[in-house]
C-alpha cells in the first residue's frame, strides 16, 4: 500500500478549500476509488486483438477463454484471489488449447500486457482523475497487481494523480473482501457513503455497496464516465493543468464569448467551446478558454477590485504588451476587449503558457542538484524586470504623484483599519514605525508588486522561466519592495498555513540558496548592492502580507467563500504571525540604525519609556515625551530604553508589568 500524506502534496491546501465549497454546496462525496485493471488501465482481453493476430491465434480466443463462466470465470477467479498466478496461467492456457486446437503461449502474451499495454492508463478515466482532484476531492488506485510472481507488476506509469495506493495481494485481502475496502477509505480519510467506487466485476460492485459505498460498473468506459460525471455534479472532461470547473456566481455566458472568439481570431471550429477557471494566485477571475485547438487565458476585471491598488485590466493589458515587446518572459497577449455588453466588465486575450508552476519553494519536482539554478533563473527575471527602459517600453507614465513606500504603507494601513476585527499589537507597532524610517531615497522603476516562485511558469526540463504571472500590483516603485517580497519565503515557517517557508529548512541538503545568497544573485545581475536598510523592506511586505491574510480573515467572518486560488488553509492567527515577523525587522533595523547614531545623540533629549500590557510573545510599547522635554529623538524610543537594560525580551513569561524608566539626560 502506497499513501502519499496530504500535507506533502501540492494542492492539498487546495483540495481542502474546494472540498469545504462542495460541502456548502450539498455534495457530499469526498473521494472516487478506481479498480486499476478494467477501468483505470485496458482490461487484459481488450488488448488481447492484436496480440492474436501477431502470433497467428484464432480472434477471439483469449477473450473466450478469460471471460468463459461469467462471475466464475478465470479473470475474476484470479482478481478474487481464488487462483494464484501459476494456476490462472496453467488454466488459461488450457482454455485456450481447448478453444484454438493448439497450444497459445499464454505466458508470452502477458509479459506483453504488463510491459506494454497494462502500463498505459486509459485517456478518458486518467483525464478524470485529474479533474476530480482539481476539485478538492481525493483519488485512490485499487489494484490487483496483474504479475508473474514477483517479477513484474502492472501499476500504471503516471501515479501523480492518487492520493492512496492499495495493493490488494500486497495487503494480503483479495477483492471482494470488504477489508481490502475499509483499508481504502481508512487511510483516504472518508466515509463509506462519502466515496465512489469503478469497478468492473459485479462481485467486488456488490461487496462495496454492502458497506455503504457507491458504486458505478465499468462495462462501457465512456457510459461509466457519464454516470460518474452525473454522480459528482461537475465535469470530467477538459481538464487543464491549475484549473478547475468554474466556481459559482462566475460563469460567463459561452455563446457571446464563442461569436466575440470567432470574430476576433477569424477560427470556427465546430467542437463547443470549453471553459475552466484557474485556481493559482489571487482571486481573480482568470479563465481557461479551449477554443477548437487552441488553449488561451481570459482575463475578467471584477468590480470592484480586490485589493486597496488593483488594476483594472485594460492598464495590466497595456503592461503586459509593453513587457512582451521588451523581451520579459509573459504571457502573449491576443486582445482587449472594453465592451461591457459582451461579458459584463472588459476582458482581456492571452495565450496559454504551458509549463511547471512550483507549487512549492523547496521545489520537491525538482532535483536537488538543479534548484539552485532554478532560484538563479528567478533572480535573473526580476532583474529583468526592474531593468526595463520605462520610456522606450513607454511606461513612464504609470508612475504615481508622491513617495511610492509611503503611499503603500498609507494605502494597506487604511486597508488594514477596513478589515480589522481585533487589536494585533505587531500591527499597530508597525503602523506607527513604519512612516518614521522611510528609505531617504529610492530608485524607481517597474515593479511587479507581488513577485515569488508561484507566480512563474518554468520550463519543465530547464531552469528557464517562460512567463510571469500575476501582474495585478505592478506599477513604478521601488525594486527594493518586489526583491523583498521574494524574498519572505526565506523567514516563512515550511508549516505555515497561508504562504508555507524555508525557516528552519536544510537549505544546503535541498540545493537551495539562502536568503543572503539569493539576494546577492539579484544584485549582481542589477549591478547594486543591498541597502543598509534592507530590514525596512522586508518589516514592510510582512506587514502588507499580513493585511492581505487579515483581509481574508475578515472576509470568512462574513460568511464570504474562501478563494481556492490561494490555495491555502485560513487561520485567525496567520495575520498575528506574519505582523510578528515583520516587528522582528524592524527592531533589527532599529538597532542598526541606533548603533550608527554618535552618542551625544541619544543622550541630547529627555523622554519617558513605558511598557505597557502585552500579550505572551508579544512586544507592546508606547512611548510619549517627557513634559518640557525635547521632541522625541528619531532613534526608536524603545531603543533607547533597550539601552539602559530595561529592554525585556519577546519570550516574556507573563504580560509586563507598567515600568517607568528613568530620564536619560
């Protein structure tokens, strides 16, 4: 029995999220079971044609002999585990003597099957499987291990799409033993009357339903495929990598999208049009649009945006094109389309770039040896980007009045006030420190505004990146604020539930850079070097990160459906935990700072420390001038107080108490 744990696969957040929307919705199956011979994989007589014909057999006489007797017949004989292999080959060659009138080399012709046919997974229930995992629910292979002995065995050459794998012979439960049923459910994790069970033999069929399973008979594959399409309430076919069936109140009316396709790209293809929507990066509505053989994305603006600077689509079209001309690696743009009568908002065209997404930072489809150069491919494109002529590429103009860091900060803390549901003491330390230690200067050029590893669609055998996704943020900026972002995964627990990290991870062991590393790999492609004040940046895009997961927190106290784009597991604490980790920037670079200013300095102004009440593992001062005093010096008072030993560490085993501190003077 093979079981891949939930946690280790990449969607598994996902698979969660849509499952809890399938549950709102009142669907209640949670996992589809495929027999592996005769449903997932040709059963053994259906490919038997050819073989025959090769090796001068009478048509027919394989099947004849496997399937003679019906329910008793030798197949189901050996998949019950009634006959062992030696026997079932020594029976089969008799029938098959006895229908042929000469010997057939039984043995021959299933090293055939195992090898060859029995290693290819039927298009139809493979496409499926992928289509059933897309939605949330889990999969699992049930198999009987076709196999001469311990040789060979027949388990199908692409297994990603499983979440478990039963090997009956393995568990020593020859079907239709219910145990061999219950072992399946037990380790997906489901009810018997919560999951679906193909099979093609009536007996194992009848056993499964006994326990309360339910249960489709595989005879006809494609009449078997629209029984289980009806069962599950979705559809089965179409299936596009990082997509799923379009979620509720999002569809798109077809027929104005099939004459606007038809008129735009002068193609009529005959087959209907095939709609899907992505599941990656954050919740807009982007769809995947099979138009006769060609595969392209559709871009829907919202209304009202999501997020305190989203982009409308027309300014994201007009970027992308800009960047296409530019030689950034993105998706090729097609068209844009302003008319609100077609689809309700304006939309625009791309096509669809094929290719791997990491789903993961540890990049665990990715051989150790190679990920470094992965990373390297990573800090080379956002070099890329932030090296864009703004006036040849024509973007000049995108630039906004004022301080681009003091806009956002102001931007995300009124955001953050919007959806705020309970004091966070890191947030409101950050509120107040974050406009006090603005860079003085900052280079501006192109930013992407939310670049990491997810947003990049990778060529699948090389370390090269074919596209970046994700340009909802992008506008002019610093490029400080993306390499920081990038750069979050570094400090992110590989547990951590919203945006899973690096922290505490073997980077060595996995081929991985550190975040030092990284960031110099980015340097050296601009030609710069890291800003003393690095810290600021990355206490700045943790604390907009944690706007963004309490924004969402906000959104399921209001009942609003998670978007399983994000892909991720939401908890009240995740905006409490990024905000701590951002406070943990900015106290170092408040040291930093403190330890370059003269001493005359921090002795010239009288003020008054006090800490107040703080929760456990968590900072809480508050600072306010001494009557008659100087103003407050721009060194972080706490520092200052940091420095007379007062300082109390994170770790403060009960809330502290209220302590003036003496005048320094």
């Amino acid at each position: 029995m093979y079981l891949r744990s939930a946690q280790n696969l990449p969607c598994a957040g996902i698979q969660r999220l849509l499952l809890s929307q399938q549950q709102c919705r009142g669907l209640s199956y949670k996992a589809v079971i495929f027999e592996e011979s005769g449903v997932l994989l040709p059963a053994p007589h259906r490919t038997a044609t050819d073989w025959e014909a090769r090796s001068c057999i009478p048509a027919g006489t394989i099947q004849q002999a496997a399937l003679a007797g019906g329910e008793n017949s030798l197949s189901l004989q050996y998949s019950r585990g009634e006959l062992t292999a030696v026997e079932f080959l020594q029976e089969l060659g008799q029938q098959c003597f006895e229908i042929a009138n000469a010997r057939v080399p039984v043995h021959s012709f299933l090293w055939h099957l195992i090898r060859n046919e029995m290693r290819k997974q039927l298009p139809i229930m493979a496409e499926a499987a992928q289509c059933i995992r897309a939605e949330g629910l889990k999969t699992a292979l049930l198999s009987h291990n076709l196999c001469l002995g311990d040789a060979e065995r027949s388990l199908p050459e692409d297994q990603q799409h499983f979440d478990v794998m039963v090997e009956s012979h393995q568990e020593g439960m020859p079907r239709p033993s219910p145990g061999i049923y219950k072992l399946c459910l037990e380790h997906l994790g489901v009810q018997p009357q919560e999951s679906i069970l193909l099979d093609s033999s009536s007996h194992n069929l009848k056993a499964a339903a006994q326990l309360g399973m339910k249960t489709v008979k595989v005879d006809d594959p494609e009449a078997a495929f629209k029984e289980l399409e009806t069962h599950l309430g979705f559809p089965l076919r179409g299936f596009v990598p990082y997509t799923r069936s379009v979620r509720p109140g999002m569809e798109i009316p077809k027929d104005r999208l099939q004459k606007y396709l038809e008129d735009v790209l002068g193609a009529h293809p005959t087959a209907p049009l095939e709609l899907r929507q992505f599941d990656h990066g954050e919740p807009t509505r982007s769809y995947s649009v099979k138009f006769g053989a060609r595969l392209l994305v559709l871009k829907k603006e919202e209304e009202p945006p999501d997020g305190p600077s989203g982009l409308s689509v027309p300014r994201e079209y007009r970027i992308l094109k800009a960047l296409a001309e530019a030689g950034v690696p993105v998706p090729p743009v097609l068209a844009l389309c302003e008319d609100r009568s077609i689809l309700g908002t304006p939309f625009c065209l791309l096509e669809h770039c094929a290719g791997h997404i990491p789903r993961a930072v540890s990049l665990p489809a990715v051989p150790p040896r190679r990920r470094r150069a992965w990373y390297g491919a990573m800090a080379q494109t956002l070099a890329r980007i932030h090296s864009l002529e703004l006036g040849a590429a024509k973007l000049q103009d995108l630039r906004e009045h004022g301080n681009y860091i003091q806009q956002q900060v102001e931007t995300w803390t009124k955001q953050y006030r919007a959806v705020e549901t309970h004091v966070i003491p890191a947030m409101e330390r950050l509120i107040q420190w974050l406009p006090l230690h603005f860079p003085e200067s900052q280079k501006t050029t192109l930013v992407h505004g939310d670049f990491r590893m997810d947003h990049l669609v990778f060529h699948p055998d090389r370390p090269e990146v074919l596209a970046v996704l994700g340009w909802k943020f992008a506008t002019l900026g610093d490029p400080m604020c993306d390499l920081a972002n990038n750069c979050m995964s570094f400090f992110l627990p590989a547990h951590f539930g919203a945006r899973r990290g690096l922290r505490k991870c073997d980077l060595e062991h996995l081929g991985i850079p550190t975040a030092e590393e990284y960031s110099q790999m980015y340097c050296g492609h601009m030609g710069v070097e890291l800003p003393e004040n690095w810290n600021f940046y990355l206490a700045f895009v943790f604390f907009r990160l944690a706007v963004m997961l309490q924004g969402r927190h906000r959104g399921s106290l209001a009942g609003e459906e998670p978007s399983q784009a994000r892909g991720t597991e939401l908890s009240p604490k995740d905006a409490e935990s990024v905000a701590e980790l951002g406070w943990d920037f900015a106290v170092k670079e408040g040291f930093r700072v403190f330890e370059k200013l003269p001493p005359t300095k921090l002795l010239a102004r009288h003020c008054s420390t006090w800490a107040g009440p703080g929760p456990l593992l968590s900072r809480s001062y508050s600072t306010w001038a001494h009557p008659g005093a100087a103003p407050v010096p721009t060194a972080p008072c706490w520092k200052i107080w940091a420095s007379s030993g007062a300082f109390h560490s994170r770790a403060t085993p009960c809330p502290l108490p209220e302590l003036q501190v003496r005048h320094l003077c």
